[in-house]
C-alpha cells in the first residue's frame, strides 16, 4: 500500500496518539515531575511522528528507513522513561495513563519494524526515483501479482498450484 500523505499513515496516526497522550498526561494536575522530565519525556514523543513525517516527505526509501529506525528508537525512548516512572511510588496515581502510554508506545514500534521490514524487500527507491518508466514497471508488476493472486484464489482447495504458491 502506498500513502500520499504521511497524515494517512497508520504508524504516524499512533504516533500521534502517543505524543498526544503524553502531553496530557503532563499537563494535568496530578503530574508530579519535573519540568525537565516532562520536557525530555514530550520531546521523545512528539519526536516519533515528526520522524516518519520528515523520513516520508524525504522522497527516497533510504532516507525513510534511517527516519523510520529513529522514530522507532525515540518510541523506545517513551517507553523506557515510562517504565522508569511506572517504579516511582509519586507516580502511582498515574499508573493506568502510564501503562496505556507504554502500549501505544509499542505499538508504534511493531509498526515501524513491519513497514522497515516491508520496506526492506521492496523494489522501490522512493519517489525521488519515480519517472513515467518506473512508474509503469512497478503499476505492471502490481497488477500482474494482484492477477495471480486472484486466478489462485478462484482455484478449488486442494489444487497443486493453490498448494505450490502456499509453499513459496
């Protein structure tokens, strides 16, 4: 699947969702942190989204996946500041928004190991490398394997080739 925007993302939405949810944990009243804990701890998050943001508008796939394993390294950052005040006892009143925070946080991080992983394996240079010629390759490639994937799914259960390409 490929995005137009980085907004339409689902990792840069969760992303969001935590950086949201940390500031607002921060902001309340009944945060009992420093100023420069909630600084670094607001830094880190909003750190993940802007990552994917600016690795996407890049325009290449190297450029991506460098912003893409800083983003998931600054996701790990709000987790491991999350898990440090989950074992302080002033932060006992806040230990449900923590532990949800701690799961959008991994969340995030699933996410960006499966896009980097696809990424990875895929053919695609990035948008910057996109012209009529490659572009027309890759649409011919798409819906050749979409074509195939169909003609095997019409194909009854037990045939060899359905039991071939669930092999490969």
């Amino acid at each position: 699947m490929t995005f137009a925007r980085f907004e339409d993302i689902p990792a840069w939405q969760e992303a969001i969702r935590l950086a949201e949810g940390v500031y607002d944990m921060t902001a309340s009243k009944a945060w009992p942190g420093s100023r420069s804990l909630q600084d670094q701890l607001e830094r880190a998050a909003l750190s993940v989204s802007n990552n994917i943001a600016e690795g996407f508008e890049r325009g290449t796939t190297n450029e991506l996946l460098a912003f893409i394993y800083i983003a998931r390294g600054s996701a790990g950052e709000v987790r491991s500041m999350l898990c440090l005040l989950e074992r302080r006892p002033r932060f006992v009143n806040l230990k449900s928004q923590i532990s949800n925070l701690k799961s959008i946080a991994e969340s995030c991080s699933r996410q960006l190991r499966g896009w980097a992983d696809y990424l990875q394996n895929s053919e695609i240079k990035g948008q910057r490398h996109l012209n009529d010629k490659s572009r027309r390759h890759y649409d011919a490639a798409k819906t050749a394997e979409e074509f195939q994937q169909e003609l095997l799914e019409r194909l009854p259960p037990d045939h060899p080739l359905r039991k071939r390409s669930r092999q490969v």
